[in-house]
C-alpha cells in the first residue's frame, strides 16, 4: 500500500531533550516536506526537500533540522525542544514539484507536546 | 507574500442542502490551486488541483473552480459522510517549492 509513515504519532517530552521524529515513504517520491499545524493559523511549512541530499526552509524553520540521506527518509530534528513546539506535524510527499505530480501525500501526523 | 482566505470558518448543512466553501487568495503569479480533505486526527488528503481561471474539476459531490481571485468548492447534496475539514492552498510560480495553505472551512452535514 502506497503510505507515508510517521513515528512516534504521540510524544510528550520535556523542553531542551533532543527528539526525531521519522518520516517514510514507499512511492519513490522526490519530493518531501515537513508541515506544522495549529488552531488558528493552519498549516505551515518548516522545511522540504526536493531529492536526496537537497533541503530547504519553508516559512518556520528556526528551531529544526532535517536531512535527506536517503530517497524514502525524511526525519525532523528537533535539537533543544520548547514550548512553543507544541503542534501536530504532518510530513508529506509527491512525485515531484509540477502539474500532477505536485498532488501531495501526507502521513497521518504527529502529536508532539513539549512540556 | 502569498494569501489564503477561506470562509465561512465552519458550515452547517443539512443532508442534501448544496452549498459553496469560498477560497481568496492572492499570489504572485498562481502556479497552482490545491483542494484538500481533512478529516479530525488524519492527515489532508488530496482532492484537486486547478491551474489556470475557468478551469473546473468534479470528484463525486464536490466541484471546484476556479477565478482569477479564488475558487469554490461545492457540495452538492451533501451526505454525512462529507463532513470534514476543507483546505486550500496556492504554490506560486516564485518560491515553487512551496504550498500556503488557508486555515480551513470545517463541514458539518447532519443527517
């Protein structure tokens, strides 16, 4: 089954303990993003990468990393957790950046709450 | 800087009442228009992309189109089961990589 996987879906953590959370997918997509969702202010981008070893900022990158080693991987880092952190993140793929392959495919989410 | 708007915020409708959920959006140069479906606890799911004004596209229930200023998604004859949360976004021809999204029109169709 075609899918974009993210672990852990839950994670409560302290501030400052470092934490990844994965991101995989099994399409042979070139494309991947990281999305943070909060009421009132929807969904935003915090970084995307458009093939393996190629990464970039999208609107709310402070405070995260990320890397592409490999095609199907795309793990967020998050070095020294706060509070502001709170949020539902959504890791997403598509094929690629035009026309039909731009239909992005995201992971069911995860739940972080930073205490 | 490239703009969402959606409304209404959140809709009611009874089972079968048609409506239209209303997406603005202002961005330098439109290379694209994304609809998407999220249902509560998922990720959005993908549902149409529009390229240019005129353009329509029809899925089921749901039509989108789309103008120089925004686009419309409607529902016609709703069932429960459409109930959702219904997201736009734009990529812009500058800045390509990347998707604004609105925050949301949240679909309540009752029986």
């Amino acid at each position: 089954e075609a899918q974009v996987t993210q672990n852990p879906r839950y994670l409560i953590t302290v501030t400052g303990k470092k934490l990844t959370v994965t991101c995989s997918q099994n399409m042979n997509h070139e494309y991947m993003s990281w999305y943070r969702q909060d009421p009132g202010l929807g969904l935003r981008q915090i970084y995307y990468s458009m093939n393996v070893e190629v990464t970039d900022k999208g609107d709310v990158p402070e405070g995260y990393k990320v890397s592409r080693k490999e095609k199907r991987n795309f793990p967020l880092i998050l070095e020294s957790p706060s509070p502001n952190q709170t949020s539902l993140y959504f890791c997403a793929s598509s094929l690629g950046l035009a026309g039909s392959y731009n239909e992005q495919f995201f992971g069911p989410g995860t739940r972080l709450t930073v205490l | 800087e490239d703009q969402v708007t959606q409304s209404p915020e959140a809709l009611r409708l009874q089972e079968g009442e048609s409506s239209s959920l209303n997406c603005s959006y202002t961005v330098s140069g439109l290379r694209g228009l994304f609809w998407y479906r999220q249902d509560p606890g998922k990720g959005p799911e993908f549902l149409f992309t529009l390229y240019s004004a005129g353009e329509e596209k029809e899925k089921e229930r749901l039509k989108a189109t789309l103008t120089k200023k925004e686009s419309f998604l409607h529902i016609t004859a709703p069932k429960p089961e459409d109930s959702a949360t219904y997201l736009c976004a734009v990529q812009a021809w500058s800045g390509y990589s990347t998707l604004t999204f609105g925050k949301g029109t949240m679909l309540l169709v009752s029986p």
